[in-house]
C-alpha cells in the first residue's frame, strides 16, 4: 500500500513539475499551448490509470494468495 501512495504522489508531482515547465518554456502562442498542455494532462492521466489498474490486479493477486 505504502508503494502505491508513494507512485500516486509521484505522478502527480511529476504532472505538476511537467505542467509548470510546459508553461514556462512552451514556444508557441497561447492556444498552442493550451492543446500541448490538454494533451499532456490526457496522456498522464491515461498513464496514471494504467498504473492504478497494474497496481489493484496486483494487490488482489496478493489477496488471493493470502486468501487460499
């Protein structure tokens, strides 16, 4: 569980440290930016769902074993 909690605040730092950096070196005009961020956000969020869907069939893998 603690490993799970670590990798969320991780993501989400990261997504912030990422986002923060988009803004601030983002080349482009303003609704550039907007898409580059809306996709960014889009991508993270899709990563962070995958990480949450390995991370529950892992643990109710463990569940199971301790279950049997």
């Amino acid at each position: 569980m603690r490993k799970a909690v670590s990798f969320m605040l991780g993501a989400i730092f990261g997504g912030i440290v990422g986002g923060a950096t988009i803004l601030f070196l983002a080349p482009g005009s303003g609704k550039e930016t907007q898409i580059a961020i809306r996709e960014r956000f889009s991508s993270l969020r899709a990563e962070l769902g995958n990480a949450i869907a390995e991370q529950r069939a892992a643990l109710e893998s463990e569940l199971q074993e301790y279950k049997t």
